[in-house]
C-alpha cells in the first residue's frame, strides 16, 4: 500500500475491470532493492501487483529505467539504473510474469522511445492499469502524459491506479513520502485518473 495517512478511495471489483491492459512501472532492483535511489520499503507493494498480475487477463508490459552512461537525467539525480547492470532489471519476485518489457531513460514512460508501438494495443483495451513507483515521479508523470492523450483525441479508455500497488521513496527531512504521496494521488484524482483502493476479488 502506498504510504498515506487515509485511504480516501474505495475497491473495485475485478468483474469490473473490462479489457485491461496493464503497466508494471519500475519494479527494479535500483529502486526496490539496492542503489541510490532504492526504499526496500517499497517492496511491500509486491505482493499486491503479483496478485493483480495473476488476477487481470490481458497483456502486461513491464517499465524500466534503462540510462546510458551520461543520461541527461544525472544532472538532477546520481547515476542508477545503467543499461544492462543488475539495477535495470525486474526484482525477482516479479520476473516470472515478465513478458514484455519497455526500457525507458527518464522518468516519463509515456515519451519512451518504444512506447509508439504500444499505442495502438489501447484500441484493444478499455482500461489501463498502471503500477509501480515513484508515486510522484514516474506513475504520476506517465498517467497524466497518458490522460492528456486520451483527452487530445476523446478517447474513451479508463485510466485506473489501484493505490494499494503504488509508493514512493522516502528520505527523512527531503522526500517525505507520506506527503509526496498524498500530493500525487490527489494530482492524478483531480485530472480524472481513476483511483481505487484495490482491486478486490468477488
């Protein structure tokens, strides 16, 4: 469960979700398991994105920081997740449901270089599932990215952030993530992001 004071959200039923396509979002070893930017705390969410991946039918593309040595990016954040080292790949609880997998080198999935041949699978799939961390970083910038398209072009799919498989990292004194969290979701509930507590089984 993402870190938050209150849980303002309700569940949806999985009988509910209709034709979904789902996105593991930075489930890797840089920011779950070891690294700079890594919070073990965010393992805990885990278990929740395993159950919804063994829940939701449908494909699932699996995101990850991917850099080049000199990424513009380290200009705002220390070097992590380089190309082929151990923290750009899936953590191990999750790599048996691995399948398809985009690389990104900065915290917007939506402006992956791979990510215009995904496009077109949304024709196919009514509802969107996103997953993953940072709450306030990379969920939150791919699902507004993502929303702004859909609204550009009166597309009728459902953006769903089940808030129980989302967090973000926490450093005392400079990224709360209790706060950052509560910043993020609200963002995203305002721009019409549908969040739920969990997706529960009926």
């Amino acid at each position: 469960m993402a870190r938050v004071k209150d849980n303002l959200y309700e569940s949806i039923s999985v009988n509910e979700i209709k034709s979904p396509i789902l996105f593991v979002v930075d489930m890797i070893n840089g920011f779950v398991k070891n690294g700079p930017l890594h919070d073990l705390e965010i393992n805990s969410i885990t278990p929740n994105i395993q159950k919804l991946l063994k829940e939701l039918s449908g494909p699932r593309w699996f995101v990850c920081d991917s850099h080049s040595q000199n990424a513009r990016e380290f200009q705002s954040y220390p070097p992590h997740c380089i190309t082929e080292s151990e923290e750009s790949k899936v953590i191990d609880e999750l790599c048996p449901y691995v399948k398809d997998v985009l690389y990104k080198n900065s915290t917007n999935t939506f402006h992956a270089k791979g990510f215009s041949k995904i496009i077109p699978l949304l024709d196919n799939h009514s509802d969107i599932v996103i997953t993953g961390c940072c709450t306030d970083l990379c969920i939150l910038q791919f699902a507004l990215s993502l929303n702004a398209w859909l609204n550009e072009y009166d597309r009728c799919n459902r953006i769903i952030l089940p808030v129980d498989c989302v967090d973000t990292y926490h450093i005392p004194d400079v990224h709360d993530a209790y706060d950052w969290n509560r910043f993020a979701l609200a963002n995203m509930k305002m721009n019409g992001i549908m969040l739920v507590s969990h997706i529960r089984e009926d």
